[in-house]
C-alpha cells in the first residue's frame, strides 16, 4: 500500500463516518424536541437500515459488473449532501420521514461500497484495513465536537442535518480522485448479488450472518436510546454528542492499536467473540444505572463491540467471498446487519421504550418517566444467548466459499 492510497482512503473514512455521525447519536434528542413520538422516532432512525435491505444490492450489482466504483460512490454522496439540507427545514413527521428514506436509499450502498474499494486495493487486508477504517472513526468523533459547537452557538438541533450534507458535498467531490475500481466485467456471470446468496450454503457463514442480525438489532439500543437515557441522567443535551464520542475514541485506540495486534494472533473468532462479549458488559451497566460517572465509563465499551464485531465480520466476509462478488458479498452482508437487523432493532428499542414508560401530569405538566432498567435487560439477554451460540456454531474460516464454478 503506498502512502498516496492510504492518504485517500483514509479521507474517503473521514468522511463517510462523518456524514452519518453528524446526526447518528443525536437525532433522537432533536426529534423529539419537534414532538415527534418514541415510535416516530424509532421509524425515522430506521430507515438508513431499511434501505439497506435493498439498495446496496444495488449499488453491488452497479459496481461489480458495470460502473466504476468511486464513481458511483461520488455520484450517491453528492445527492445525500442536497437531500439533506433540505430535510433541515423539515419539521413533519411525514415528510421527514418521505426525505430520510430517499437520503436513505442513495447512503445505504456507500457504507460497503467504501470497504470494497479498500479490501480490491489493499495488499494486506488484516493488517493494512485497521489504519484506515481508524480515519471513518475520527471522522465520527470529528462530527460530535462539531455538532456540540454548532449546537452551544446557534441552539439549532437542525445544524445535525446541515453538518451531514455539508459533508457529504465535500465526500461527493473528492471521491473523483479514489483509485480507480472498474467492475469485474470479464464474469461469465452477471447477477453478482445471486452468486453472493450461494455464500449461505456454507454453515459458518449462514451462522454468522444469523448471530450478525440478532447483534444487530441490540446495536440499535444503544443508538436509538442512549441519547435520551443521558439526558435523563442529568447530562445537559448540547454536550451529549460530545460525551458520547467517549465511544468513538476507544473505538480509534481498538482500530490502530488492538486489532492490528489481536486479529493476526487469535484468528477471526476469537476476534469476534471479544466484540460480543463486550455487549453484554456494557448493557449491564446501563440497566444499573448509577452512578452516572460508570455509565459514562462504560461508553468507550461500544468501540470494543464495533470493532471486534463489525469491523473483524466485514474482514471476514471478504476473506470468504471470492474475488469477482467481493462487492455483493458486502452488501449481502450490509443486508443482514444495517437491513435486517438495524431496521428490526430501532423499530423494537423504540417499542421497548415505548411499553417501559409511564406518563405522569403534574400541575398540568405532562413528563414521560422511562423504566431503563426493565429496557436494558432485554439486550443483555439477548446478547449473552448470541456470544454462546457464536462460540458453538462459528469456525474458523481456512478457504473461499465455493459459490458454483471455481474462480479463476
């Protein structure tokens, strides 16, 4: 890998984290100062992961057989950047709700699409990646301290949205500079995204891409609620993003120093299973509750979760799939955890939020009291059966997974 590749993808990172982090932890908090309900709410966060179901099935067949990938990649960020803006003037459930699906179907696709083009130009994908997804975590960490200055100068939650279009207008234009990616348009197969469905006919794989999904739906726990669950804390809102880039920073210490160390020793499992446990943990802490000061300690756990977790299983698949579907194996991937997973898991954390409430009228003020505890102890269950049957069910992948005629 040379210095002009690493330089670039690590920008490409940047910003493709920063787009989403603009608003990723923070708008639950300035929806509901719109009004907006639990369940709105829950359906709003949604719809990223909604889209992922489809699009980026879309966006795999594109790249794989017919347009440049950085090209496209420029194209869908320049269109998130205009939509954006305009939902910032969006004080509707409905509308809001129309724009983040449209934003939604154009962004899905970038998030494996930015891995593709690193995992087709990289020599050493498990030692080389790490350097380079550390750059999409600064860029997250980047967008919370922006966020906090915006909101402390202008009090305006809507600058979440401006910070993600802006972002992406800038991601948009430079991705014309990426390495070039052409689609593997020598495959005597067209319908790349058919022959990454065949992944699943291996047992580890389809283990994987189940105990994927059910993690998947307890991540959205910690994005959809954790914002709202500081706030009841006591934590004033303007530095909730900041405080929740407590994550983020322990996610960049696992990225550069830990991964690189641990994954060439252990192997892909063992990897993952420091991930899945790491849940659990931090679940745990949430549903005690107090002292304030653990539960904000306890934040820098989801860095250990992310990257063990998602970052090792996006390694992992690209090590299974072989070379002509790298891109519809991570969107097939894509499908399962940000699709499936996510769009099931903000829709049941904001329905849990919902039935662990009760609302009380005082002198005429009407306050919404949330029972944490109960809400919490549903994804610890949840992700201790997964780090149990993971440790069953996964192997240790040693080859490609055949798909049908042999790659050559």
């Amino acid at each position: 890998m040379t210095w002009s590749i690493w330089i670039r993808f690590s920008v490409m990172m940047l910003f493709q984290y920063l787009v989403w982090g603009a608003w990723g932890d923070y708008l639950p908090v300035y929806l509901g100062t719109l009004n907006f309900t639990s369940v709105e709410i829950g359906w709003v966060m949604s719809m990223l992961f909604f889209a992922s179901m489809f699009a980026p099935f879309i966006g795999g067949q594109i790249t794989d057989r017919w347009m440049d990938s950085e090209k496209y990649l420029g194209l869908s960020q320049l269109a998130c950047g205009v939509l954006m803006f305009i939902m910032a003037g969006m004080t509707s459930f409905w509308p809001f709700l129309i724009l983040m699906f449209v934003w939604s179907v154009f962004y899905a696709p970038t998030l494996p699409l930015t891995n593709a083009i690193c995992f087709r130009n990289l020599n050493d994908v498990e030692r080389e990646f790490g350097s380079i997804r550390f750059w999409g975590t600064i860029g997250w960490i980047v967008a919370g301290f922006a966020l906090t200055y915006l909101l402390t100068m202008s009090g305006d939650g809507a600058s979440c949205l401006r910070l993600s279009g802006a972002a992406s207008i800038v991601m948009g234009v430079f991705s014309f500079v990426l390495p070039n990616t052409p689609p593997k348009k020598d495959s005597d197969k067209p319908f790349a995204f058919l022959e990454a469905l065949k992944l699943f006919k291996d047992p580890t794989f389809a283990a994987f891409m189940g105990i994927s999904f059910i993690v998947a739906t307890e991540l959205m726990f910690y994005y959809v609620l954790t914002g709202p669950f500081l706030k009841d804390l006591g934590i004033q809102e303007a530095n909730i993003p900041s405080v929740m880039r407590l994550a983020q920073i322990a996610e960049l210490f696992s990225l550069i120093v830990l991964l690189p160390w641990i994954l060439p020793r252990t192997g892909i499992k063992w990897a993952m299973m420091i991930g899945i446990i790491a849940w659990p943990i931090r679940y745990i802490i949430f549903a005690i509750g107090t002292p304030t000061w653990l539960v904000v300690a306890s934040l820098p756990l989801h860095g250990l979760c992310y990257v063990f977790f998602f970052v090792v299983g996006q390694i992992y698949v690209d090590k299974a799939a072989p070379e002509e579907i790298r891109g519809s194996a991570q969107s097939l991937w894509a499908f399962v955890v940000f699709g499936l997973g996510l769009t099931f898991g903000s829709v049941f954390a904001g329905w849990i939020q919902s039935i662990c409430s009760e609302v009380s009228v005082v002198n005429g003020v009407t306050t919404t009291i949330y029972h944490w505890r109960t809400i919490f102890i549903i994804p610890v269950v949840l992700t201790v059966l997964c780090a149990i049957l993971f440790l069953v069910q996964f192997h240790e992948p040693q080859k490609k997974i055949e798909t049908g005629e042999p790659v050559n």
